[in-house]
C-alpha cells in the first residue's frame, strides 16, 4: 500500500534514506489538512514508513514525530555565507507513535504508524526576505530511541514542509480621500476599494480630479504599492523598502470632461496581486525578528504648476487567498460538515467539527461605488 502513496520530494529531506520515509494520505498531494488562518483546525496527517531488511533490522523502542517551526535572522560573512545570529523556535509540537510494551528495544523490520498533529492556528507562512538572511522554517521530524552498540542513540529522519496561511476575500471597506474648496486651483476625490488584497482581491483606485483653474494641467497620476522589510538581528537593524508595482498614467491620455461646471478628469487604476508571491513580493507578516508590512502610495503632478503636486498613502496588508476551487471545496466540505452535525446522534459529537468559516465572506469586493 505505501509505494501507491504519494509523497514529498527526495530533495526535501536533510538525508533521504529508503528504510525511513513518510507518506501523505490516501488521495492526497500534501501533509496538510485545512485552511490556515480560516478553517478552526488544522493538522498534519500522514504516514511514517519503515523498511528494513531482516539482516539489518532496526530495534528501537520509542518512535515519536515532531513538527517544529523556527525563524532565523542570518548576516552575510565574506563570501558566499552566512551566520546565524538569532533563532526563535515558533512551534514544536511532539507526539508519540508507537512505544514497545515491555520499555525494552524491539525488532522491526515492516511498519507504517499514521500520524496525525495539530498545527498552533496563530503560526506565520514559511518565508524567506532580503536573499535569505530572515526567514521562518518548517520541518517534519520523526525521532527513533533505537539501539546501536550496545548504546541507546536517536535517529532522526526530517523533511522541510512549507506552511502557507489563507484569508478569504475581506469584506467591502471603502478608503476614500476628498478636497473640495472652489478657492484652490485643483480639487480631488480618490477612492481605494480596500485595505486588504491578494490574488482575489486587486488593488482599484478612482481618481477625480477637479480643475478649479482651467490652466492647471495633469502631467502625470502615478499608483504604486511598496514593501517594507526590517529584520532585527543580535547586533544591528535591517531596513529596506522597495516599490513592488508601479503603473504611471500620463496625463495627457487621460480624457477630461466638461459636463460640470468645472473641468474634470477621471482614471481608474487596478494593480493584480501575483498567485504566487514567494518570487515578488511578500506576504505581510510579523514575527519575533521579521517583520514586512506594505503601503500603498498615490502620486498627482501637474508639471509647470508643481507646488500643487500633492502626494497620499496609506497601511495595506498583502495576504494569501485561496483560489476559486480551493474555495469551492472549502464550502463544500463545510456543508458536509454541517450535515454531519445535524445527523449525529444526540448525545455524540461529530466527527468532523464545522470550522469557524463565514460563507458570506465567499464574495470577491473588488468594484467602487461610482461619484457623487
């Protein structure tokens, strides 16, 4: 049954040996079971195989399976690499598989132990910032108390897992800018669809601008979203911030209109969040030492009357969403769910309890309202 399963790449281990490897679920491509950051529990399940042959058995008498978590601050030495200077342990969470009845080392040579561990719901996605000098880790270890010359010794078989956090598409909630007074030369009113964004959730921004003076004009309205990085090591602070998306509207392709009293012009702006930003940007995120955080930076310059150039911005989280089928089997796995709870027994409970998820939240916010 183990060679029809699934599961991680050799390359993923420290030191891949065939007489001790693991295995994802029947059916599935990986460890994980749930949505991290929406579902209410999230595990680890799989398998632990051990293959050895009789002339080689392994005695042992304990075998437990620990996933362990941990961020590292590095800084660059001559060359190529690196030191540690910090390391923070984020999560360890250890259970036990399997134990010898008479606490004594026993023979084996076949066995599969199914594992199955929780995972701290308030946990960060693995990531990697600045060429690696910050990063969060994850691992799956499985921990042998076995018997070699005579002397007890562990050992000790570990695969990197990666851990991904999940938001749904956040719920409407308007930003908006607005100056109105007849007595300036240029009045304005800009809405942002959102402060949080992802892949489901683009960046949209309306601009309206009011020319109060008809000699003022646009040169350009410029849109771009900008990553901030501070990793604080053992004996110094990194900073480093960086546009990760810009779009420059020109302002004279952008149509002016003359159906009030003054001339106006009208532009939206929509800036998509990559599927995946492990190669671009980076998720927002705030940990022991790392911590990554975005704003969003609007830009108005009208060329030879400059001192009326004027300049917004604002805090915006960058977060991960599931795709449309992750989420179309997210809803239906929570009806089925809850019709298991609704068919149970009185007295027992189900077994799978619903997660702490809103259907009502499904709904991508991407659109603006229009002016006034």
């Amino acid at each position: 049954m183990a060679n029809l399963l699934k599961g991680p790449a050799h390359s993923l281990y420290k030191e891949f040996t065939p007489s001790a490897y693991f295995s994802y679920q029947l059916g599935r491509n990986s460890f994980q079971q749930g949505y991290l950051g929406i579902t209410s529990n999230v595990s680890i399940i799989g398998l632990l195989h051990l293959r050895f042959p009789a002339h080689r058995p392994l005695y042992a008498k304990q075998i437990q399976i620990c996933f362990l978590g941990t961020e590292f601050v590095q800084a660059q030495c001559s060359g190529p690499k690196f030191s540690v200077l910090n390391t923070n342990t984020i999560c360890e969470v250890t259970i036990e598989l399997w134990k010898s009845s008479d606490d004594e080392y026993q023979e084996i040579l076949d066995m599969d132990l199914p594992f199955e561990i929780p995972i701290p719901l308030d946990i960060p996605s693995s990531m990697s910032v600045v060429k690696g000098q910050g990063k969060v880790e994850y691992c799956l270890r499985a921990i042998i108390s076995k018997k070699s010359n005579l002397r007890g010794t562990k050992k000790i078989i570990q695969c990197a897992y990666t851990v991904s956090r999940y938001a749904l598409p956040p719920l409407p909630k308007l930003k908006k800018w607005i100056k109105r007074d007849p007595t300036k030369r240029i009045g304005y009113e800009i809405n942002l669809n959102n402060k949080v964004f992802g892949p489901r959730n683009p960046i949209v921004v309306r601009l309206k601008l009011t020319f109060y003076d008809s000699r003022v004009s646009l040169e350009n309205f410029i849109v771009g979203l900008k990553e901030y990085i501070v990793i604080a090591g053992t004996f110094d602070i990194k900073k480093k911030s960086k546009y990760m998306s810009m779009t420059i509207l020109n302002g004279r392709q952008l149509p002016m209109t003359t159906e009030s009293q003054y001339n106006e012009c009208i532009a939206d702006i929509k800036l998509s969040i990559p599927e995946d930003c492990s190669s671009k940007l980076t998720w927002s995120h705030e940990s022991f030492n790392i911590k990554v955080t975005h704003k969003l930076k609007i830009k108005v310059k009208f060329g030879f009357f400059s001192k009326y150039n004027f300049s917004l911005d604002v805090p915006v989280k960058i977060v991960n969403m599931l795709s449309v089928e992750e989420e179309a089997y997210l809803a239906a796995e929570l009806l089925y769910q809850q019709e298991n709870s609704i068919n149970s027994e009185p007295g027992t409970q189900p077994n799978f309890p619903p997660p702490n998820y809103e259907q009502d939240w499904l709904t991508s916010q991407t659109s603006l309202p229009p002016y006034s």
